[in-house]
C-alpha cells in the first residue's frame, strides 16, 4: 500500500513550513540505522527533530489525520525534517517498531530524478519496483517495513528537504 496525496498544506502553510526548514530548522547528522559506521554510504542527511518543536509536531500530525483519514495513536521519537543531498542510493526500511511513514516533500526542485524509490523484495533480494517524483507539497504513506530509497542523481549541489512521520501506531478512520 503506497498512498500519494498531492496538496497536503495549504499554500500558505507550504510557505510557513518551507520558511523553518530553510531558515530556522537546526539540523544534526544522521545515518541510516543500524550502521556503526559512520561512512559517505551510511550518511543519511541532516534532521530536523520534530519532538524539538512540539506544535509543528503536532501540525503535521493534524495534516496527516486529515489528509490520510487516520487517526495517529503514536508517533516515532525520531521523526523529523531532512535536508539530503541526492549523491547515492541508500535502500532502507524504517523503525522496525513503526508501522507506517509519513514522507512530506517539502522543498526542493520538482524531479522524477529526484523523488522516492521503492523496492520489491526482501532486504536482501530486491528490485525496483515503483518510483514517486519529488513534488514540494506532495506526501507518502508507506509501510515502514517497504525498502525505499531516495533517489539518487548525480549533483551534489542540489538539495531536497522532507518530513518524515514515522508512526507506530494508528487507525484508519
């Protein structure tokens, strides 16, 4: 189950969101999960924690209820806002303690080349399977267990910035 919503902000509220992950957002560095080491491979992108800022938390929360009809029971500690160059593929799963993602297109050029990536299989035997274009105000509901991978392009100088909701518990309304 891949659901694409197109729309998910209201203009006015795309611009405030792209305002603070432009301007205000701090970033730390991350690296796909259970990596230990920290190489260009393993190199996630830059996050933005939303537990940091607990009203914007709770706005995407809000617009993901209301865009996808559930109602969000928990969300991942860790979700947050992601500033990511796109020099590699790096297929993934998500917290295994997850149920589903949540991934908002926030800013950055709209692209076949540089949307989202997913994959059939298991983590070790899969293929491509689907990909998602990169469209600032477009959202993805996955489940967290679906190997999924930005997509990469061969330019570092271009930059893309997403939220991911990553929920461990919910019900579709």
């Amino acid at each position: 189950m891949i659901k694409i919503i197109d729309n998910f902000f209201t203009d006015e509220d795309l611009k405030k969101v792209q305002d603070f992950a432009l301007n205000k957002a701090y970033y730390t560095p991350r690296f796909l999960e259970n990596t230990e080491e920290k190489t260009h491979d393993n190199f996630y992108g830059l996050r933005f924690t939303l537990n940091n800022d607990k009203k914007l938390l709770d706005f995407f929360i809000k617009q993901a209820e209301i865009n996808f009809k559930i109602k969000i029971l928990k969300v991942f500690e860790d979700s947050g806002i992601d500033q990511r160059s796109l020099d590699h593929f790096a297929p993934h799963t998500d917290h295994l303690r997850c149920k589903i993602n949540i991934l908002i297109m926030i800013y950055g050029p709209t692209a076949v080349t540089n949307g989202t990536v997913f994959y059939h299989g298991d983590t070790s035997n899969y293929e491509l399977d689907t990909h998602v274009g990169f469209r600032p105000n477009r959202a993805i509901m996955f489940p967290s267990d679906k190997i999924h991978s930005p997509h990469a392009i061969n330019d570092q100088k271009i930059l893309r910035y997403t939220c991911s909701l990553f929920i461990e518990d919910y019900k579709e309304l």
